[in-house]
C-alpha cells in the first residue's frame, strides 16, 4: 500500500530552527517533495529531492534518505510568515502517471 | 505569467444538485491532474489529463464524478448528483513534463455540500 506519515502539528519559536519529518511506504518513487500551504491558497513547492542527500534554498533545506523511506525539511531563522501547512508528497514513476502522493501534512505554528 | 486558476472558489450546493468546477492549466502545459481534500485527511490524486486524453481515472470516487478536457485547455469536474461526502476542497495542478520537479497547484475549488 502507500503510505506517508507525518507529524500533524507542530509549534516553534520565532528565529528558531524547525524540523519537519516524513517517512514513506509506496509502491513506487519518482522523487519526493515539499510543498508549503497558507489557509485558502494554493500549495507552493519548497523543494524536490529525488537522489539521497541535503537540497539546500535559503532558509529551507531538505533531505532524503531512500535506503529508509525518510525526508525531512529544516527551516531556519523562523519567521512569523512561516506558519502554514507543509505537505510532503512522493511521485509516482512516469509510468505511472506521476501523481503525487500526500501526506496529512504538518501544520507548524510560529509564536513570537 | 499567469498560474493554475480554478473557478469557483468556493461552492455551496444542495445535496442532489450538479456542481461543475473548472480549471484553467498554465498555458503550454501538458498534464492536469485534478486532486482533492476532504475534511481531517491527506489530498487524494483524482485523475490525470494529457492534453485531452485521461492517462489515469483511477482516483475518481465514483461515477458521479466526470472530468473533461475538450482542445487540451481547460478541464471540468462535474458532480451530479452531489453527495455530502463530497464535500472538500478541489485542487487542479499542471506540469510540462512528467519529470518535471515542480508541479503548480491552483488555489482549490472549497465545495460544501448541505
């Protein structure tokens, strides 16, 4: 089956840094992402890992292990603006269409 | 350049009424895919579109649910009759290829069925 876990909240300081986990369970693997969601928006992409190792962009990093079916995104120097939902979602092969597969998300509050 | 815009934004039906939700892909791109949240749980892949061509249905609850794609523009989602299960919210993405590392979501269609 598949199958995405990730925490459902998190809460952090502002300036701090956070650590967002996700493992996964699929069937197949054409890459994992991250998105991030604000209430009633679209889900932006943050960042995409499709080989083992640290994505670093600005203040948002991600890593992927494949041998463990783990990822993670890191944010640094939160700011107010960084609460929201983040997503992370793998892509099934081409062969199978690429649709994305998601997590329940996590939603990280950022307090003063 | 514009995104992924998705009409309407919000919808408040009647239970056995027909509501239709468009989505407008970003221009040039290939592959709509149509994706949906309900209330407490993770988005949930509907269908895929290439150009006018369904790739991939297997997402689609039910046969209440049709999808079109007429030229390979612009796509509809169709519910009829809704069900109050159907209530979440419609999301519409687009991509040029399928390996391509991002995927643009639309702000989502809420639908609340009453």
């Amino acid at each position: 089956g598949q199958n995405i876990d990730q925490p459902t909240e998190m809460t952090a300081t502002e300036g701090a840094i956070v650590q967002i986990n996700c493992t996964y369970q699929t069937s197949g693997f054409n890459g994992l992402f991250w998105y991030q969601q604000h209430a009633g928006e679209a889900p932006t992409f943050l960042s995409y890992n499709v080989l083992d190792g640290l994505e670093e962009k600005g203040r948002f990093s991600s890593f992927l292990s494949r041998s463990k079916g783990y990822s993670y995104l890191l944010l640094k120097e939160l700011q107010m603006k960084d609460s929201a939902s983040y997503l992370c979602a793998v892509r099934d092969p081409p062969s199978n269409t690429g649709k994305l597969i998601f997590g329940q998300g996590t939603t990280l509050q950022v307090k003063p | 350049e514009a995104g992924v815009t998705q009409f309407p934004s919000h919808s408040v039906i009647e239970k056995g009424q027909t509501v239709t939700l468009r989505c407008d892909p970003i221009s040039g791109h290939d592959n709509l895919y149509w994706y949906r949240r309900v209330m407490g749980k993770e988005i949930k892949f509907l269908l895929h579109f290439v150009k006018e061509s369904k790739q991939d249905e297997s997402g689609m609850p039910n046969n209440r649910f049709l999808a079109e794609r007429t030229g390979g523009t612009y796509s509809t989602l169709k519910v009829q009759p809704a069900e109050l299960e159907d209530s979440g919210v419609y999301f519409c993405a687009s991509s040029q290829d399928l390996t391509d590392t991002e995927a643009f979501f639309g702000q989502g269609t809420r639908l609340t069925v009453v």
